[in-house]
C-alpha cells in the first residue's frame, strides 16, 4: 500500500474518528463546564492526529518517527485524562471502555508505524508498505 498523503495513514484516519467521538462525548454532562479539564482532553486529542500529518509532512523519516513519538505521547496523555474523567464521574465505564479501546487501537497503529518507519529508513513521501 502507497501511501501519498497523511490522509493515507490508517493511525490518523483513527485518530480523527476519535477526536470526533471525544468532542462529543465531552460536550455533555459536567465535563461541559469545566473548560479546563475539557480543553486539556481536547487539545491532546487532536495532538494525536496532528503531530501523524506534521512528521509526514516534514519529509526526512527521523522527523517523521519525532512527531510519531509525540502523537503517541499525546495518546498516553487522552489515557490517563480518561481515568480522571472516569474517577470524577465525567464519564460512566462504558463509555471509558469504548474511548479507551479505541485509543488503545490508534497508539497499537502508531507503535507500529513507528516500528516500521526505523526498520525501512526511508522518506515519508511514496512511503510504501
């Protein structure tokens, strides 16, 4: 598989899903008056997908497995903001449960594309796997 564009990566096109979903899910509730906590969750969510775009986009493969790390980093920070939003009650389990394997599935995809992009060296443009 080709991949041309960010938009190609399958960690990304997650990523985006679950922004979507933790936008939702945080717009309800008392988490929609707490503007810290929700901006916090927010932001690091996004950072997820963004840093994908921006170490594809930098055209050297060491960058991009940088900001690979970074989105993973800002995985592990979604995580651990989801066990805050479970213990004060932001969110019921089910709804931690399905955020968290969703997020769990996005930092396998990262790790793995990080993996792959230190074993073949090669440029993020016509990156191909």
């Amino acid at each position: 598989m080709k991949i041309e564009s960010f938009t190609d990566i399958e960690a990304w096109k997650q990523a985006r899903l679950f922004v979507s979903d933790v936008y939702n899910v945080f717009a309800k509730g008392d988490s929609k008056s707490d503007f810290v906590f929700r901006d916090q969750i927010q932001r690091a969510s996004v950072s997820i997908m963004s840093n994908i775009a921006e170490g594809f986009d930098s055209g050297s493969s060491k960058s991009f497995i940088q900001f690979l790390t970074y989105s993973y980093r800002s995985a592990s920070e979604v995580e651990s903001l989801l066990f805050v939003a479970l213990d004060i009650h932001y969110i019921d389990v089910n709804q931690h449960n399905e955020l968290m394997s969703k997020l769990n599935s996005i930092k396998k995809l990262i790790g793995g594309f990080i993996a792959t992009s230190k074993t073949l060296n090669i440029p993020t443009k016509n990156f191909e796997l």
